[in-house]
C-alpha cells in the first residue's frame, strides 16, 4: 500500500461546532483527511473544541493540528466580518503561520502546501513563499460586487461602504501585489465562485477550478413529511444587513395578490433589523414573523418545516443555508449570481436575473403566485432537492481536493 500523500494546511478559521467560513475549514479538513494526512495550522480559539473531539474523529488519517495566536482582540475583531482593522491582525497571523510552516518543513517532508482559509483573495497568506513544495490555493471569494442597481435598498451608511468597497475592490483585484504571487505561483487556483476567473487566469498556469467553498454532510435524514401548510410558507435566514436585501423580501411578499396565503419568517439579526420592522410595518403585512437570532438547530428546523427558502442576497459567496435548506427538500428562491446561482436551477429552486430592484420585486412576487396557483410546481422542485444535494456531500468534494492534489504532482 503506498503512503498517503501530506498535506501542510493553513486554515486560519477551522473548528467544530460553528457554522460559516469556521465550519467550512473544519468540514474540508475533515473531508480531505479521508484521502490524505493533514497537518493543518489554524487559530488557538479553536484548540479547545478541537481537542474534544480529535481523537474520535470518524477519519482515515486523523489530522495533526498546530496553533497560532491572533490575540484577543484580533479575535475580536474577526466576529465583525472582516473589517480593515481584522486584516492588520490576521496578516500578522499569516506571518506567524509562514513561520511555523518553515520549521516543520525542516523536520518533516510534505507532499502539497495548501492556503485554504480565510476564503478572500486579498489576504493569500504566505506559504506561497516556500518553494520546491506545490502548492495550491482556495476555495478563493471575494471578487463579486455590489450591483450599483441595487443601491436603492441600502440606507445612506451601506450606500457610502459599498461604494467605496466596489472601487477599492475593483483595484484590488487587479494590484494587490501578494494575490497575484500567489496566483503565480499556485500550482492550482480553486474558485469559490464563477466571477473570479477571467481575472485569476490571467496569472495561473492552469485555468482556475470552480469548487463552491461549502458543502453538506452526508447524513441519514429523517424525512418526515413537510407540515401541510394552508399557506406557502417561506423562511429568511441571514444577517440583516444592506447586501442581504431583506427588503426585496418584503416588498415582494406586499406585491403578491396571495398575501392571506403566504408566511415569511424571517430567522436573523443585524444593523438593519429595526428599519427592516419598520418597512414590514409601512408595506401592511401582518404574515411576517420575526425570530431573532436563535440556534443552528432551531433554524434547521425552521428551514425543514417551511416550503421554500428565500434567498434575496446580491453580494455572498455561495452561503452554508442553501445547502442545509436543499438537505432538508426545502427548495431555495434566489438571484441567479454569486456561489448560490451556480448551485440552484430549475430542479431544486427557483431563482431570477440580477437587474435591479424593482425587477427583482417583480419577478419574486410573480414566481411566488405561481407556486402559490401551481402547487404541482413546488413538489416537483422539493423533490429535486435530494438529487441536487448530492453534488455537494462533504465527502465527494473532499475526493475532489484529492484529485486535484494528485494533478499536483504529474
């Protein structure tokens, strides 16, 4: 039997327990880990839950992990999502990481280098440096836009960030000195999302490979009948915040001709809760509940119980609760952009054109009485859902980095 291939792997975020990018580095190390040994740098926060559960891992090759401080309040400042202030942090972070990925390399050997996590572009971390090693880096995000079309459901405050953002990001994009080494020297870039790659490929030696940066766990799911709703029941699920447009949510339930046969409930907090109450109130509707921010567990069965997701974001990466919503034959209502639009089509969902917000109320709406008129429709695409899912089980995408890997070294 020949040796398993070694992996060095710089994931910054990556723990049980959590959701989001923490989960997505967690769930890849241990997809991964069923083909490789991975010996993976991350942040201490995560040591604690880590180390309860290392030794039962249900893997082939349990991973060996290594920990690097950020300090408390680069950690702090990670919870907020990626302000400027965070990257001065997490760069030092890269940094200290390079460190501990050249001395391990002085006593043992390794077969690929991997940059996994954060998924932004902008912060490529380092180990690009170390030479005579290949080395891949990705999922890689962060390349999408704010359409300017959608500026009106921001407030003044969003309206002033994501301008800047878009411009700064536009140059970003194509000077940011280290993403482009790193692009360079990559062996293989992987994309979390379609809208990087004419400007990736521009840099790889090899067309980029698009891989959604989430997935699903393959699981033995209970599926219990859906509640026979006398009403078609959508579920929300985000952070209340201008790019999650939770407004076209809104306004698109007020627009329907079947509002005394609709529910919205809306799972989620954020900056833009109250103004978002106050619109609820404005727009008339009485179907719309609020949650708060409450549980993973409790969402999910939110999620399972309802009829349809429905995903407004114009500005995300491909986003954990599509796949938990398509694990639970709950079909997914969306843009056709970022990581998502790539996943949901006419099988599993429903989702529209990014063109502007009053097109997108309209086109909502109008899909929502089809499915409200059409209920044949609606069973058709929750039936899809198990199909789509598939495609995106954790253990397939970890074969997948695999093979990619391999190609590394041909």
């Amino acid at each position: 039997m020949s040796k398993p291939l070694k992996i060095l792997v710089s994931a910054f975020a990556c723990g049980p327990k959590w959701g989001s990018e923490i989960g997505m580095g967690w769930n890849w190390v241990l997809s991964t880990s069923n083909y490789c040994k991975l010996t993976v740098i991350t942040e201490s926060y995560f040591q604690n839950d880590i180390e309860e559960v290392v030794s039962e891992l249900d893997v082939k090759f349990i991973p060996d992990f290594h920990y690097v401080d950020i300090g408390e309040r680069g950690r702090e400042l990670f919870w907020k999502q990626g302000s400027a202030s965070f990257y001065n942090y997490y760069r030092k972070w890269q940094k200290q990481a390079l460190n501990v990925a050249e001395s391990m390399i002085e006593k043992e050997s390794f077969d690929i280098i991997h940059q996994l996590n954060m998924i932004g572009y902008r912060e490529p971390g380092y180990l690009w440096r170390i030479k005579d090693i290949p080395f891949v880096f990705g999922p890689v995000g962060g390349y999408n836009q704010f359409p300017y079309s959608f500026f009106s459901i921001l407030n003044f405050r969003d309206k002033i960030f994501y301008f800047a953002r878009n411009v700064i990001n536009k140059l970003q994009m194509h000077f940011l000195v280290r993403p482009l080494k790193a692009y360079k020297r990559a062996n293989f870039v992987i994309l979390a999302t379609p809208s990087g790659d004419k400007i990736v490929s521009k840099y790889t030696k090899k067309p980029p490979i698009l891989l959604s940066e989430t997935g699903a766990h393959k699981l033995v799911i209970d599926h219990k009948p859906k509640l026979e709703n006398d009403k078609l029941v959508l579920v929300w699920v985000g952070l209340i915040a201008g790019r999650k447009a939770l407004p076209i949510a809104l306004k698109s339930i007020a627009k329907s001709k079947y509002q005394n046969k609709l529910v919205l409930k809306v799972i989620g907090d954020g900056p833009n809760i109250d103004s978002c109450k106050t619109l609820a109130v404005n727009l008339g509707l009485n179907n719309v509940d609020w949650y708060g921010g409450i549980p993973n567990d409790e969402t999910k069965k939110v999620i399972a119980d309802a009829d349809m997701l429905f995903f407004t974001s114009v500005l995300d990466a491909t986003s954990t609760v599509v796949f938990e919503a398509l694990q639970a034959d709950t079909p997914v209502m969306c843009h056709d952009t970022c990581g998502f639009g790539n996943v949901i089509d006419e099988t599993c969902g429903v989702k529209i054109p990014l063109k502007n917000v009053s097109s997108s109320i309209q086109m909502f709406s109008q899909k929502i009485d089809e499915l409200i008129e059409h209920p044949q429709k609606l069973q058709y695409i929750k039936n899809g859902c198990k199909v789509k899912i598939k495609d995106y089980y954790w253990n397939e995408k970890g074969e997948k980095l695999y093979n990619i890997y391999k190609k590394c070294l041909m």
